[in-house]
C-alpha cells in the first residue's frame, strides 16, 4: 500500500479502478475506513489522515473546513484523480458537501456516515471548549475527551457488546495531537454549512437510531434539501450511534455494495 505524503498530509493509496476518496470526521484518521474496505475491492481507495489528524501535520495558519477542502483538491490533483466517489464521516461529511459543491466533475457520488450540514450553535459551544480543553491540557485533556466521547457517542449496545469496536474510538481519540486536534475543533465549529441544494452528485446518508451529532430527523432534513441529487437514500442504523462505520461496520458494508455500483 503506496503511502504519499502531500502538502504535509499523509495520504494511503491502495487498489485499482475507480477512485474513492474517504474523509474522516473530528478525532478519526484513515483507520476509520479500514472497517468498510470489504465494500471497496476493485476500486483505488484514497484515505488522507486530514491535517492535524493522525499522521498529517497542521496546515500554516488557522484550520477551517475550506483549507481541508483545498487540501483534499490538491490530493486529488497530484494524484492523477479527476473523479472519485467521496466517503465521509462526520466531519468528514461536511468537507465532502462543500468538495461536491467547489468541484461537482470531481465528485462522482457521495456516501456519507453520520452525516451533517453544520454543527448547531449549542453543539459549536461543546466543540469550542473541547478544543480549548485539548489545546490547554494537552495528553491529559484527551484522555478526558476520549472517555467522554466513548460514553456520549457510541450506542449503549456497542459500549456493551462490542468491546474491540469500543477500544478503537478510544484509542483514535486518545492518539490524536492535542494541538492538532484543537485546531480541527476550531474548524468545525467555524463551519459555514454548504449550499447543499446545489449537489448533484448520488448521494447515500447513513445514520444510527442513536446518533446524538447525526441524529435521524435531522439527517431525513437534510435529504430534503438534497432535491438536485440524482438519488438519495436515508439509512438508519439500529442500535448505533456516531460511529457508523465502527459500529455497524457489516450493516455500512452492505450499503455501500449496494449504492457505489449503482454509480458506475
């Protein structure tokens, strides 16, 4: 598996054929895709750690959903990619809403987990202070933030049943640089949302019954504005929270069988 490092971000590239690009949200990195690569045979798969995440450095400069955008064009630019269906998670969601609104030839479809327009305003105030937390107590502010995010955004079945599922959100928290990912904190809570009735692209949105960042209203809302896509489906996960890929990873495997050949 070729691993680029692009503009400071790292970047893995594995597979042949059709590209798909796959963006992780807020304290993920391309692991959180590794569930959902079963779906993925017989296409190129692009998964950047985004800068301040994992092994990618921080962009010079302040850190917003724009730069991550920019980045992912520059990705693609050097890597010879000029379509791509486009997976996100998260936060990754909303930087692949405003990449299908900046660059609609590159984004061929969109499948989009826990997916949002912006953040509410009470949510960007928790965001803020977690971001000012990791910045001020580094290590120790994200040991912190991880265990309050196990508890707040996985189900209570996968917090009971799933320990391995359990350990890897923990662990992709816990990882995560605390500047760095401060700096993220600061961008999705700046979000401008995307003209999303302006996508065109297929779109997939993917969310759990007890998704408290993606919850099912909200997300059903949301494919109401999509009216310019060519097809939206709205799945809802039983028994899952935030992390759809991790937490269902079968039911997000199945889906994605079914949507991206569709596309082709």
């Amino acid at each position: 598996m070729p691993l680029h490092t692009i503009a400071n971000v790292a970047v893995e590239d594995e597979g042949e054929g059709d590209a798909v690009v796959c963006l992780h949200g807020l304290g993920g990195t391309s692991n959180t895709w590794t569930p959902l690569m079963p779906a993925l045979g017989g296409y190129r798969v692009i998964r950047p750690d985004l800068p301040g995440s994992g092994r990618s450095g921080a962009a010079g400069g302040e850190l917003t959903i724009e730069k991550l955008t920019e980045c992912v064009t520059t990705i693609c630019q050097r890597l010879g990619v000029s379509r791509a269906h486009v997976l996100g998670h998260s936060m990754g969601t909303i930087v692949a809403q405003h990449l299908a609104v900046a660059q609609p030839r590159l984004v061929r479809s969109l499948a989009l987990f826990g997916p949002l327009v912006a953040p509410p305003d009470t949510a960007r105030a928790n965001i803020r202070a977690r971001g000012e937390k990791a910045q001020a107590e580094g290590t120790r502010g994200m040991h912190d933030i991880a265990l309050a995010l196990v508890n707040a955004s996985l189900s209570a079945d996968t917090r009971e049943r799933q320990p391995v599922a359990t350990a890897f959100v923990r662990e992709s928290l816990m990882r995560q640089d605390p500047q760095g990912y401060a700096r993220s904190c600061a961008a999705l809570a700046a979000t401008v949302a995307a003209q999303v009735e302006r996508i065109e692209a297929p779109t997939l949105l993917v969310t759990g019954d007890e998704d408290g960042v993606a919850p099912p209203q909200a997300v059903r809302a949301m494919a109401e504005r999509l009216a310019a896509a060519k097809g939206v489906r709205t799945i809802v996960l039983q028994r899952c929270g935030h992390w759809t890929p991790v937490e269902r990873a079968e039911d997000c495997v199945r889906e994605l069988r079914q949507f991206l050949p569709a596309q082709r």
